[in-house]
C-alpha cells in the first residue's frame, strides 16, 4: 500500500516524507504523540499565546538549500535571538562579548585592548582531555566557573571535565559588541508558528499521517517497501546491546499579567536556581498580549529522550547499533534519536533532504 512508512512526525519525518512525496512515492508517518510536529509543536495556551510544547526553537541556518525548502512552507518572521546570563546578580550579555566583560570587571576595554584581557586570563593546556580544557583555553578559570561549569551540571549532571572536549569544541566568544546568540545567514521564526508550516508541509495527496500510534502496533499490520525511522534507535533493535541513555527536560509553564517578565527572550542561570534557564514566547513570536508567559526548563535523567549523553561509553554502545543499522535492509535511520548525535534543526532537515536524494 505504501512506498514508505515513516516513523516519527518531527522534522527529520516530515522532510523526508514531502520530498519523497513529491517524487510520487506513497509515503505513511506514525508517531506515537497526539500531534504532528515532533519536538516543534507550538500552540496557543489558555491565554492566547503561543508556546513551544517542547521549550524554544530558534531556527538559524547556514544552509541555503535547507531555507529555500523550509520557505515553500512558511513566511519568516525576522528575529535575532538575544540570550543574557544571570552571573554575578546581574543579567550580562550571552556569549561572552566585550559589554559582558566590561560589565562584570567593571572595565573599559574596546574591541583592540579585549585582546590582552583574554590573553591574560586563558590558560595554557597542551592536551585537550575534556570540555573544561577546551573552555578555560579561551576564557580562563573565572569565567568557566561563572558561565560553564554550574550550567553543564545542571544541564547533562555532569561537569565539562566529564564530558569529551567535542561537547564544546568552540567556545563563542566575542571581541565587538555584538549580542545576538547566533550569526547565521538565514534567522526567523515561522510566522504563524511551527505546527502551521508542518501542516503545510504534510499536505499532500502521497502523504496520510496516523497518531497514537507505536511503530510496533501496525510494523505487521501495514504493508510498505522501506522505512525511515527517527525514533531512538536502540528501541527499535529492542535494546538488544542495551538502552542509549539520553538527558530530558521539565518544563514549568507560568503566566503573568504584565506585558514582560523579563528583557529578552531567553534568560541562561548557570549558577542559581534549580533551572537552566526561562523563556519567554513573546519575544520570538512577536505577539502582542497584555499577559506573557514563560517557560523554565529543568533538566531530568527520565523522560522523554531529548539529548543524547556525549560520552565516550555512550558513543561505543550507538557504534554496535549503527553496525546493525548499516546491514538491515530498507531500514534508514534520521535525526537526533536515529543517529544518536546533537543535532540543529536545519541539520536535521539537511540530512533528511541528503537521504531523499541518495534514495
């Protein structure tokens, strides 16, 4: 009956479905939630504003092809996200620039003299061992502990000495004033939310979707040639090497009857608090409400499966469950929980478009 099954209903899911749609293929997706969208979901809550189910998604790209193909489906919204850290008791601009360093040090250096401080407060490490080395290699002790390492605590319950120097392999630090969070060519946010260019992108005549659905209640039932599968993949080898451990987030979801609660649309508290950090939807939506509302996230060893846990031990298990993956036939494997690996949303679509076109 259909060319493809597709399991999982994010953004790898719903890529690789329209374009092998649209090469006439009868493609099915399933996902197990009662919604399209995966982890971009977005809804109005009882007040009328617009959150992420799943905490905030920020699109930014580098890649050409993947905004021409993600603009078919949605008008942008022009947005340049701003983050400010909460160090020190005071909210100081995220990644570190100079207004940052001069805020907190109550100094005066431009984007010349900025040099020098750096210079003086980085530490020499021969070896890069860990993500504590690669960070204090370019801004030092001090602000390692202020920005990094209470945040990755709270983040993956580990510190960055625990964890491969990859996690980190590029501190962003900046020597101008600069304070957008990202620099991509290409930043927005859909204009009418995330669910409505999903539902754009699902419309089509090859494509029918059913939720509630657990890939192992119709893999029997259903008759397809291939499957592209974006669920965890241990799951589906039913954990045969064992389960791949992943952090999952918590999320508490206040309103307030004010305008704003705070100056920017993300707030980072690396040090205080047992949340990593608040968001606030009007900013990336630029809705206008006489209330708001936030959302903290507080990271949790159970839940759902949102990042994989950058170990060492952890990157071996996934290489006996990629070997399996590689011999089964007509399988195919995509994004952050097929792949085992952190990644953005533009370069999980990029995969998914790369797959469909070596398909």
């Amino acid at each position: 009956m259909f060319d493809f099954l597709v399991v999982g209903c994010g953004f790898a899911g719903i890529t690789a479905s329209r374009i092998l749609a649209e090469k006439g293929h009868k493609v099915l997706i399933a996902d197990k939630r009662n919604h399209i969208g995966g982890n971009i979901y977005d809804y109005y809550n009882e007040d009328g504003i617009l959150i992420h189910k799943y905490g905030p998604h920020i699109f930014h790209t580098n890649k050409e092809e993947v905004w021409k193909f993600l603009s078919r489906f949605t008008i942008w919204r022009e947005y340049q996200h701003k983050v400010l850290s909460y160090v020190n008791g005071i909210l100081v601009p995220m990644p570190i620039n100079l207004n940052t360093i001069n805020m907190l040090y109550n100094t005066n250096y431009d984007s010349i003299s900025i040099n020098d401080f750096f210079n003086t407060v980085k530490v020499n490490v021969e070896e890069f061992n860990n993500s504590k080395d690669v960070i204090v290699s370019q801004v030092g002790e001090e602000l390692y502990k202020l920005f990094f390492e209470g945040y990755t605590k709270k983040q993956w319950d580990m510190y960055p000495y625990e964890l491969g120097k990859e996690v980190t392999s590029r501190v962003p630090t900046r020597h101008n004033r600069d304070p957008r969070y990202f620099t991509d060519k290409y930043q927005g946010m859909p204009k009418h939310g995330y669910t409505k260019m999903v539902e754009n992108i699902l419309e089509h005549k090859n494509i029918k979707v059913m939720l509630n659905t657990e890939y192992k209640e119709i893999k029997e039932e259903v008759k397809y040639s291939k499957i592209i599968f974006t669920g965890c993949i241990d799951e589906f080898f039913e954990e045969k090497y064992g389960k791949l451990p992943y952090r999952s987030l918590n999320f508490i979801e206040e309103t307030f009857d004010k305008e704003y609660y705070q100056p920017v649309g993300v707030v980072n508290y690396p040090n205080d608090y047992d949340y990593t950090r608040i968001t606030e939807y009007k900013y990336l939506t630029g809705q206008k409400n006489d209330k708001t509302t936030i959302m903290k996230e507080i990271s949790s060893a159970t839940g759902e499966p949102y990042y994989p846990i950058p170990k060492p031990e952890n990157k071996k298990l996934y290489s006996l469950y990629k070997k399996e993956a590689e011999d089964a036939k007509d399988v195919y494997f995509l994004g952050r929980l097929g792949t085992y690996s952190y990644m953005n949303m533009d370069a999980v679509v990029l995969q998914a478009l790369e797959l469909c076109e070596n398909l």
